[in-house]
C-alpha cells in the first residue's frame, strides 16, 4: 500500500512540475502582437506586455481593441484561451510566440502533421523547408491535425500546441498575398514555429497569416499574406489552444504521441451519410471501366491519366502502376464481372491481361509501365521499382486468381518470374532498390525511398512460386527500411513526380512490414509487428482528422464535403486524395495485434469519408463529367496544382489510381486471403 501511495504522489508532483512549466512558459517566455489595420493604409504592429494580473494585455498606447488571456490546467496541460473585444469599428490580427528556452533549434525537430516533418530537410527549396528559413506560419487548412509542435533529441523532451476550438468558417480573400481585409467571418487561423538565437518557439496566428512565404502551387513559395478580421464595436471574439509537453524516446515516438493526442482532441468520427453499400460503389466505378477502355497499337487498358474533368474523354496513356494501374483495375474488373455475369467487363479486362502479356513486356523484360500514344507517341527509357512493383503485384493476384478458377498462364508467369529475377540483380548490397533506371539497368536515380514498394510483390512471389530467394530479398528490404527509413523517421520520394517527404512512403513501410509479418512467426513476426506500427503512425499523421471549412461559392463546400479521413500528400504536392489501397486492412491488422482501438476506429472514419462523398453518380457529378470517375487533385486548402484553387478539383485528374484505391478499399481482407490460398 506505501507503494501505491509513494507512486501516486510522485505522479502528482510530476504533474505539478509540468503544469508550472507550461504556465512559466506562457506567462514569461511568450511574444505577443497586435496589427490593426486602417483601411487604405499599411497595418500598425502593437507589441503586448502581459499586465502583472497576469490575464490581461497592454500596449504602449490606448488601443480600439481589448486582449485577454485565460489560462486552465488540465492534468498537466493547458487551456490557453485569448479574449478579444472591440470598442468600435476594428480590423485585427493577433500574433504570438511561445518560447522553449532551454531548447536548441539546431538540435530540434519540427512537426506541422501532413505538411512539415523534422526540417524538411527532403524537401527541394521552392517548397516549404529549413533551406529557406528557420520561421514559418502556415494556414491551418494545411495541417491534418492543426497543431505546431517541437522535439529536442538531445533532451528527449518535445512541446505541443493544438488549436481547441477547430474552425467551421472562412470567407473569401481577394488576394493570397499581402495585407488582406476578409470579407465575412473567418475563425481560421495559422500555426508555425521559429527560432531566436537559436531558442525555438511555437507560433500562431489569427486569423491566419504565413510567412515567411505562402504556398500556392507546386514548387512555388509565394510572397507572404496577412489577414485581417473585422470587429465592430462591442463585438468580441475568443480562440484556444492547448500547450503541453513530453518526454519521448526518439522523433517516431513524438509523432505517435502527438497523432493520439491530436485524434483524442478532435475526436473525428465516421460520416453518418452511407448511401450506397460497397456492391453500389463497385457497380457504378465499373462505368470507369466501360467508358475508358481503349485499344492502341497492341495494348488495350483503361484510359485513367491526364484526363480533363470537364469531358473526361479517353487519353491514350497507358501506365501499369501509379498513376494509371491499368493492370490492377483489370485484375478488379474480371473478378467482378465473373462474379456478376458482366461480359462486357470481363471480355475487357481479359483483352488488357492478354495484351500486356503478348506486347507489354521490353525486349529486357520489364514491364511497359508508361506508354504515350499520343501525337507521334512516346515511352520513356526509365523505369520504377515502384511502377514494376505494382505491376507484378496486380498480375500476382490475377495468377492466383484464375489458378483458383482452374486456369492458367505458364507463359505469363514465366515472365514475371523473369523480372522478378531481373529486379533482385539490382537490388543494391545494402538493401535498397534504386528509386529509377532505364532499360539496360543502369541507375538513374539511386535513392531508396521507394524501396518499400518492392516487399509486396516479392513476399507474394515468395508465397506463389515457393522460391525462398524472394522472401530473402523482401527481408533485406525490410532491413534496409528499418536501419535507414524506420529508425531515422525518413520517409521520403515514394511518389514518382516529387523529391520530398511524402505520405505514400510511409504508407509503404507499414504495409511492407505488414507483408513480412504474415509469413513470419514468433520474435520476428513480433518485430515486424513493431516497424509496422511506428510507420503506421507516420502514416496517419498525414490524414486530416478534422473537417477543414470552405467559403460559400468553393464547390468542395457548397456539396457538403468533409475532409477527415482523407490524407494530405506531400510537402510539394499539397492537397489531398483516397490514397489508402490495402492500408485500411494493415490498420485493422495492428489494432488487433497491438490493442491500439484508434488504429481501428480511424480506419473506420477514413472508410466511411472516402468511399462515397465524391462519387460521381447521376444527377449527382460532384462536378465530374462521367459517373464512376471517382476525383483525384483535390484543392482543400489555399493551393492549386495548377488551376482552380481551394475549394475544387485541378483541371487534369488521374482517376485510373483513384479507383483502384477504393476498389481495394471496399476489397476486405484481400492481402491476408491471398496468403491464406495453397501454394
């Protein structure tokens, strides 16, 4: 019993230790200013000292507006609430830093969720990263969770802030640089950090303001904006964050912590509108399938990359892997045509499987895995691991499919065992895949962040073939990926079209480790339990867990769209997708091997978001010219990849992928049926 009571008490004064800290930090290592702006003329900066009474501000002079400050503790966290009154007629914006004194920048690690990872260091310099500046505030729109936060490895010990009350509304801008006045209610704010001497803080803004640059196309940094709010007099306004701090063995630990925190505080829950049941979406995706099929020169597919949204018209494109998977949606499309006596669909998918195996292999016998018939017609001389990965992967589970059917493909198999074989001779000594090379195997780009995407296929081709040369390619992959990517939180340029952090990769780690456990048993099953879960929560920290607002008149807003669940893509490539595939069944996978409920209850959230509120069905096209053609580039926040901004679609969209990925979404279990079949 003396036990228990010594345990509690050190426990409480822990508590209390923290509390103090954190209450310290807000009241004296704090930066707080006023800009108010007139009309016509360049906004004025009111630096605030805190009053003695500790909960309200003053300024040097008399100022239109009044600022206080609330401050709760909560079991050692606290609420900080900031009050602020107009006397008359006002337009504000609120700044302010909370300094880590007793920190380093240099030694510390930054995480903005689904935008900024460490330093950013991936990141090329016309993206966000440090290579352009220490300082940064960014919108809230743009973070997955909206909340700053700053690990120091040499103490171990990191400090976050989340923003309590998430906002619902914003209005339209005239300008995305400069002062701006808004025209209607916003509540968004920003969220950053910096550094002073090499003393971070912790920055925020509201409403929202970035600097030193905004963000507002690929590769693009943009002059900085600064918004101003609009009080008349005897209005106020209140807005909350929530500070606290942990001690945290290594950066992948604080992300975890900092994921539970965020989703426990936002508490994102399923979407309650189901039309359809997952047999409905199937049967209208399949109108993909049937209005995209095409036939060129040989190969026959399905027409899913560069399209237009407003025709959505066939492109002769034909990529194998990401973005297009022609031959994944062909695998989906001739097993449910078979199971729902639909010949049209299963006459075309086997005319794609029959065309790429006569003509959709290189003289070296690597896939074709992108073919451009238009014009005069043009097929780069590089190749992907990750785009001769997923074709393998796709064609896998075909062969055992018909095997399982009574039929099958000796000759297409042999090719595929053949570039299997062809890939294990560049798989690098320690490891990794080169990212690209050409045909004559000569590298290209030998980064191997993309080495992942090699696990699925060769532990499948391992379970399929019975070789055990592959399985002992995937483990020294899967060793690779946790001396290298794993255990440095350095997950980066899975993606083909960006050099950067990235979600997909580590997507890829967590589902690559989930691969090795199924054909793992004991301590090593367990290991690789244990990797897929620290990349799973890297994974999540990309998707949104709280619904970001749109103005009236942003087609995203005006059909109801909620972004949780979705997840942001890339530090470069800065919207969001239905990029999930077979991650939702890792997720259920490690709730029940780890006890972790959120895993499951999340998945649960980005099921219920992803697979039914942009699809195009008629009389209802969520503005998409061809039912079935589920959207891609979708512009959540002030960012545009190249047309139409916040609030719709990029102009050219790849729905060959975004099928695919809900396909496989709506496809239980599929991965741990496939290694459940008889070799």
């Amino acid at each position: 019993m003396k036990n228990i009571w010594m345990t509690l008490a050190m426990v409480f004064w822990a508590a209390v230790s923290v509390a103090q800290e954190l209450e310290q930090l807000v009241k004296e290592n704090h930066s707080f200013t006023l800009y108010l702006k007139k009309p016509g003329n360049p906004a004025v900066a009111h630096p605030l000292s805190l009053h003695e009474n500790g909960t309200t501000f003053q300024a040097q002079e008399k100022l239109p507006l009044s600022v206080s400050m609330e401050l709760q503790e909560r079991n050692g966290e606290f609420v900080i609430k900031f009050n602020l009154k107009a006397e008359e007629e006002v337009y504000f914006n609120f700044h302010g830093e909370l300094g880590l004194e007793g920190l380093s920048f240099e030694s510390a690690q930054m995480l903005l969720p689904g935008f900024w990872y460490r330093k950013n260091q991936r990141s090329p310099e016309r993206a966000p990263s440090v290579k352009t500046s220490n300082d940064w505030l960014v919108r809230e729109d743009r973070l997955s969770t909206p909340m700053t936060a700053l690990y120091d490895q040499e103490a171990k010990k990191g400090f976050s802030l989340i923003r309590m009350d998430v906002p619902t509304d914003i209005a339209l801008a005239t300008h995305q640089s400069g002062e701006v006045i808004l025209s209607g209610l916003t509540n968004l704010g920003s969220l950053g950090f910096g550094e002073k001497n090499d003393i971070p803080f912790l920055s925020f803004a509201f409403p929202y303001a970035e600097a030193p640059h905004s963000y507002y196309r690929k590769l693009t940094l943009g002059d900085p904006v600064q918004s101003f709010l609009r009080l008349d007099g005897g209005e106020s306004i209140s807005f909350r964050y929530l500070l606290f701090t942990s001690q945290n063995e290594d950066f992948s630990d604080f992300v975890a912590h900092n994921w539970t925190m965020g989703y426990d505080k936002m508490q994102p829950t399923p979407l309650d509108e189901q039309q359809f049941t997952d047999h409905e979406i199937k049967s209208t995706l399949t109108e993909f399938f049937k209005s995209s099929y095409m036939e060129t020169q040989g190969l026959k597919g399905f027409s899913g990359v560069h399209l237009e949204t407003a025709t959505c018209e066939v492109v002769e494109i034909y990529e194998v892997g990401f973005i297009g998977r022609i031959l994944l949606n062909a695998f989906n499309a001739l097993e449910f045509g078979e199971a729902h006596g639909d010949e049209e669909l299963v006459r075309m998918a086997r005319n794609i499987m029959d065309s790429y195996a006569a003509n959709g292999f290189t003289q070296n016998g690597l896939i074709r895995e992108m073919v451009d018939f238009r014009g005069e017609g043009n097929e780069p001389a590089v190749y992907s691991i990750r785009r001769q990965s997923e074709g393998i992967y796709a064609l896998l589970h075909y062969f055992n499919y018909e095997k399982a059917m009574g039929r099958n493909h000796p000759e297409y198999e042999k090719k595929i065992q053949n570039l299997l074989d062809t890939l294990l001779s560049v798989q690098q000594a320690d490891g990794s895949f080169p990212r690209k090379f050409d045909e004559d195997l000569q590298v290209i780009d030998e980064t191997g962040g993309s080495s992942p995407s090699a696990v699925a296929p060769l532990v499948m081709a391992y379970h399929y073939f019975g070789d055990k040369k592959y399985l002992a390619a995937a483990k020294k992959v899967g060793e690779y990926q946790e001396r290298e990517i794993i255990s440095k939180s350095d997950y980066f340029s899975s993606t083909l079209d960006a050099d950067c952090e990235d979600k997909e990769a580590a997507l890829y780690a967590s589902t690559a480790m989930y691969y090795l456990a199924l054909v793992s048993k004991g301590k090593e099953r367990k290991h690789y339990v244990s990797l897929a879960e620290k990349a799973a929560y890297f994974t999540l920290s990309w998707y949104y867990t709280w619904d970001v607002p749109f103005a009236q008149g942003q087609m995203l807003g005006d059909i109801g769209f909620k972004s949780r669940g979705w997840g942001n893509v890339s530090v470069e490539n800065n919207h969001i997708d239905v990029f999930i595939f077979e991650f939702a069944e890792v997720l259920r996978w490690l709730s029940s091997e780890t006890g972790e409920e959120r895993f499951r209850t999340f998945g649960e959230v980005i099921r219920s978001s992803m697979r039914e509120q942009l699809l195009p069905t008629p009389g209802n096209m969520m503005g998409i010219a061809k039912v079935g053609y589920y959207p891609e580039v979708v512009q959540h926040t002030a960012w545009d990849y190249g047309k139409n901004g916040k609030g719709y679609y990029n102009d050219l969209f790849a729905p060959g992928w975004t099928v695919a990925s809900l396909w496989e979404l709506l496809s239980d279990d599929r991965t741990a049926k496939f290694f459940q079949t008889k070799k």
